[in-house]
C-alpha cells in the first residue's frame, strides 16, 4: 500500500468540517445555528442537541481521569461537545488518528503496544487536547484500566462507529499487502471496539480503500466490497431521495454501526467524483457526522485526493 495520506486526510476534513454540527439531530436548529455547511467553522455554545448535561463520568483513580479540566462541562445543558475547538481542528479521536500515523510512520510497523503506550500517555496527560468530549469507548477502556486490567484487555464490545476513525490512518502508514493491513487493523479496532459488526466494517472499509487505490473506481469498489451493507438497487432508490432522506428516514443518522456505516457508504457512493460536496454533505445531515466523516472522507480523499483549499484550512499539518 502506499503512504500516501489521501485517505487520512480526507478523514481529517470530513470530520472538521462537521465538528461545529456534530450530534445535531435538530436540522431546523443546525441550519439556522450554521447554514449551509461550506467551510470549516468554529462551533457555537449554546448546542441545542447536546446531552452532556445527562452524561457523567467519574474516574475511579488516577489511572482513569480522562477528562481533566473538561470534566466541569459535564453534567451542563447546552455545552458543545467540541465547544473549545478552533474552525479546522479535529476532534479527539481523530486527533489520535493523527498519533497513529504518525507512530506507524516512524516505526515502518505497527505495535498495539507501542500504541497502547501512546494512547494511555495521551490521555491522561492533562493539556494533550482541547476537546471536551470524550467517547464511551475511552471511558470504558479507562475505567477497566483504572480497574488493574492490562491494557490489551481493556476493550469492550462498543457498537459504535467511532471505531472506524483510526482505520484510514493505519490503511495509509503501513506498507505490506493488503492482509497485513487487514490484520494490523483488526488488531488495532479491537483494542477499543470488540464489536463483530465494527471490526466485519472495519475490515470493509480497507477492502474498499485497497481497491480505489489500485485504481476501481469508488462506486464500483462501494458495491463489490460492501454488499452486506449497501447495494445496487438501494443506492438507486436512495439516489432519487433527498440526503436527509436517505440519512435521516431510511438510515439512522446515530452513532450506531447497522445504519451509520451504510449511510457513510451511500453518502461516498453519491458524491464519489465530488470531495467537497460528499463531505459537506454529509456534514449536513447531522447526527453522528464526524464518525461518520471517518469513511465517507477517507473514501473521497483516496479516489480523488484532497484538494488544496481542505488541506490548507486544517490546523493538522503532515
């Protein structure tokens, strides 16, 4: 595979560019917060669609305090999960991606714990990130740390399609044939996500960006590498809806992998010759937009590069 980071990078914007409207469900209270979402933009407090006010976590000692100075957010009506973020960054776990790569890079390899090292150092270093979201998957793992557990054994089965962020990172570093990748890639979801249905996604994915990066075309990879989640005749049928349709009636537009990962895959298939209106689009929809960017951007960015204006306006350089 090559180490190029088309995928990572397009990753990278779809989820900055829905970080500002991440989680909204209320489309009438996105459009009037944000308008149509064109550009990278800085997120506004009050989030009318946010639950921190019912999330809470408390870590068990030190070895599980994830949140830091974020921590006061939680428990408050109307906080923005991503409310200190500046227009072009990139939420947490895309901030790892990031880590990922650079880490896989550097060692010509990946090591779970290598990065398993990094992962704990990062998020228990207080002033590592800005975000003041932090998703379940992390919680879950740091509270089992907490608990003792060796960190390989921290995972849980989480559902959700945050799991996929990491993947065009590594799909992107590692050089080797594409079961190597596949393997690394299982192993390295797995740490967090021991889902069947996130790792059987995961697992698509790299066959997809495999395939585009050897030059099939994004829909007809979508469709030969996917049939258990998307096809044919549903893309067609799709095709003739509005997005907010597709995402929103036919599709959860959740964080929840059975709908989320075959919406992102429609919204690639749609906009496949189109970087920026897929990820804006899929911006658009609202729901769990910046996980779902995990796909639908590495797809646009592996068939049709990034182009200049995304990649200048992230605050990530490489």
């Amino acid at each position: 595979m090559t180490s190029s980071p088309h995928a990572l990078l397009g990753a990278l914007a779809a989820d900055a560019v829905a970080m500002p409207v991440h989680w909204y469900y209320d489309r009438a209270a996105l459009a009037r917060d944000y308008g149509q979402v064109r550009s990278y933009l800085a997120p506004k407090n009050p989030h009318p669609d946010s639950i921190l006010w019912r999330s809470s976590y408390t870590p068990l000692n030190a070895r599980g305090d994830i949140l830091h100075d974020q921590a006061r957010y939680w428990g408050q009506r109307g906080v923005h999960y991503h409310q200190q973020l500046a227009a072009g960054e990139n939420t947490l776990n895309f901030q790892l991606a990031v880590r990922l790569y650079e880490q896989v890079r550097q060692l010509g390899r990946y090591d779970a714990d290598l990065w398993l090292a990094a992962y704990i150092d990062f998020m228990l270093t207080p002033g590592r990130h800005r975000d003041t979201y932090v998703e379940e998957c992390h919680r879950e793992f740091f509270t089992n740390y907490a608990r003792g557990r060796k960190p390989h054994a921290c995972g849980v089965a989480d559902v959700h399609i945050g799991g996929l962020s990491q993947v065009a990172a590594l799909c992107d570093a590692l050089a080797g044939t594409d079961a190597d990748v596949a393997a690394a890639v299982q192993e390295h979801v797995a740490l967090t996500h021991q889902d069947p249905e996130v790792l059987r996604a995961a697992d698509a994915l790299v066959r997809v960006l495999a395939a585009v990066r050897a030059g099939e075309p994004l829909r007809a990879a979508i469709l030969a590498h996917t049939s258990d989640w998307i096809s044919a005749a549903k893309t067609a049928a799709w095709g003739r809806e509005p997005d907010d349709v597709v995402v929103g009636r036919r599709l959860s537009p959740a964080c929840y992998i059975p709908d989320a990962f075959p919406a992102a895959l429609y919204l690639a298939w749609k906009y496949a010759d189109d970087f920026g209106a897929g990820i804006c689009a899929n911006a658009q929809v609202g729901g769990d937009s910046c996980h779902r960017g995990a796909v639908v951007g590495a797809l646009l960015g592996q068939a049709n590069g990034v182009p200049v204006a995304w990649r200048d306006g992230l605050a990530v350089r490489f």
